[in-house]
C-alpha cells in the first residue's frame, strides 16, 4: 500500500490519534493524515461513515472499509486482510 492508500481522520487536540499515530508510524504503515481541524469540510465523510456521527480518529481502507477509534491489533488485522 502507498501514503495515500490508508485515509487517518484526526485532530491534534485528540489524545487517541496521536496514540494511533505513534503507532502506526512505529510499525511503518504509510497514511495520509487528515485534519479535521484544519480541513472542516472532512468532517462530512465522518458523518458518511458514521452514520451521522463525528468520532476520531477513523481509518479508511483502500476497499472502502473504515475503523472508528480500532485497537492497534485491529488496524494490523485488516492490513494484512488488504495483501
């Protein structure tokens, strides 16, 4: 997967995202970080995938699946589900 592949919906005021983030990028899985904060207009595919609801962070996945708030073993699991 590329830099692009894995969508990351995030806030820097969000103490779980930068959990989830140090993470990833401690297991070398390439995102593209998305601000909510920075890009308002994001927080609509959270309620798209939510249901109406605004949780971060979220992952998107290349098939179009998407996390709220997943565990790391969760993220890995479905990675390796993608290959």
């Amino acid at each position: 997967m590329n830099k692009d592949d894995i969508k990351f919906y995030t806030a820097t005021w969000c103490g779980y995202c930068q959990n989830l983030k140090a993470f990833m990028d401690r297991s070398n899985i390439n995102y593209h970080s998305i601000d909510i904060d920075k890009n308002p207009e994001s927080i609509d595919e959270l309620y798209k995938y939510q249901n109406g609801a605004r949780t971060i962070p979220m992952l998107v996945y290349p098939d179009n699946d998407h996390q709220v708030n997943p565990r790391p073993n969760e993220v890995l699991e479905k990675i390796n589900s993608l290959n």
